[in-house]
C-alpha cells in the first residue's frame, strides 16, 4: 500500500495488522480518484471506517486541505497516525476512534460540511444507503460534494438517495465504487 499520487507520491503507507481492515488496493484507489479529481484545490473530507486512512491521505495528498478520519478499531486509529505523521500531514487531519452514527452525531453538532465523504464500511455491515440517508437529512454535504462508497460487487445501490444521485458506478473483481453528487439546491 503506497500513496499513488500528489504531494506524498509513493510513499508507502502501514496496513492495520490481522484480518479486521481489507485496505483499498492502489488500482482501486486509482481509479477513484480519476473519477472524482484527479486533484483537489483545497476543500475538506471525512475518510469514515477509515481504516489504515489510505483514502484520505491520497485525497489530502492531491490537494484537500482538511480530511477528518473515524474508525472503531483501536488499531486502526494507531495506524491512521503513523501514516499521517509518515506524510506530515497531521496540521490537516483530526483523527477520532468512534462508531460511525456517533461520528455523525458529533459531526452534525459541530456543523460541519463536507466536499468529499469516503465510505468504506464492512463489507458484512453494508449501511451505505442508510448513512447517506441520514447525511442527507443533516445536510452533512456541500452543494456538488461527493460520496465515494466502496462496497462488495454483488451489491447493488440505488441511482438515488435523497438528493445524492449516482453519478459513476465500476467494478473490480470482488470490489465496486459508486459515486453520488450532492444535487444543487435551487
């Protein structure tokens, strides 16, 4: 595992030990980030379930300038910050060990929006339509912001979800991306 591009390019990132985390391959990655950018100027992201925090580190290194990373994994959140401390990132990243509906509910009391929400939950607890439902409700995006979720292949997601619209949909082998868009409020 390797940042692919940006700032940090090449530089190899730590995977969480055992078998709890399935960290997002370098082609995956790739190929989401062609989708969505390739590079940012500025903006701000959450990388939730971040696991080794391999998705938000390659957006902060192509150009966010903020990424917020949770996951409940006490090893995760160890990982996450040896891998921003590798690519001096920690002046652009907040780093919180917590479930996903309490991130969300902390989240929405500090009235924060973001540009770009990663998803990557558990492939055996998919909650993606009810997350985003709820993301949706709290007006948790920015007007045109995306939400990228990696989910199983064999899963398939509806092209609406309040007023997130799929926008792409890829496979690879086992793995899948679909990317919504904020609709533009009138």
């Amino acid at each position: 595992m390797r940042v692919v591009s940006g700032s940090c390019k090449g530089r190899p990132l730590k995977a969480v030990p055992g078998k709890t985390t399935r960290p997002t391959t370098d082609k995956v990655k790739e190929a989401i980030f062609n989708m969505i950018g390739p590079y940012f100027d500025g903006g701000n992201g959450l990388d939730l379930f971040a696991g080794s925090g391999g998705l938000g580190i390659e957006a902060l290194s192509r150009g966010l300038e903020k990424m917020i990373f949770i996951d409940h994994d006490p090893k995760a959140i160890q990982v996450i910050r040896e891998n921003i401390k590798a690519c001096q990132f920690e002046e652009k990243a907040e780093v919180y060990r917590n479930d996903a509906d309490r991130a969300l509910r902390a989240l929405i009391k500090r009235g924060i929006r973001f540009d770009y929400l990663f998803l990557d939950p558990p492939y055996k607890q998919q909650q993606l339509v009810t997350l985003m439902e709820k993301m949706d409700r709290q007006d948790l995006i920015n007007n045109n912001g995306n939400v990228v979720c990696e989910h199983s292949s064999n899963v398939e997601l509806p092209l609406a979800v309040g007023r997130f619209q799929q926008i792409k949909h890829e496979k690879y082998g086992i793995i899948a991306v679909t990317i919504y868009s904020m609709e533009t409020k009138e």
